[in-house]
C-alpha cells in the first residue's frame, strides 16, 4: 500500500495518488474555485465502472487460484 499526499495550501490544490493492491487512482480537485467537480464527477463514474471491473476480475482470479490450491492440496 503506497500512497503520496501533495498539498498546496496557498491555492487550495491537492493531488492524492495511491495505490492500493494494484488499483490506483488518481484525485485531482480544486476546492477554491471548484473547477473540477463536473469532472469529479465523471471521473468517480470511471472510476467506481473500473473498480467494479478489477474486483470482478480479482475476485475470479482469486477463485481460480484458490480452486487450484485446493486441488492441488487434495491431490
């Protein structure tokens, strides 16, 4: 689990970047002007469809393994 937190007070401008597992994410918001709540917005969208889509695809894969494993073991 990485993350980087980098804050500009002066303009109000932060840049979260992290990394969890292996689903990264970007947050880019300015909360002076308010000049990307309209892309925050389609950017949250993007980013819960792809969430979705690497949790299903991690949550299958890890079915698979754990099916593998368990044959493995029995085996």
């Amino acid at each position: 689990r990485l993350y980087i937190v980098v804050q500009i007070i002066g303009w109000r401008l932060y840049i979260v970047v992290q990394t969890i597992g292996w689903r990264p994410y970007i947050v880019v918001q300015t909360i002076g002007w308010r000049l990307y709540s309209r892309t925050n917005n389609w950017l949250q969208t993007v980013h819960s469809r792809t969430n979705n889509w690497l949790e299903t695809v991690h949550s299958r894969t890890n079915n698979w393994l754990e099916t593998k494993h368990s044959r493995t073991n029995n085996w």
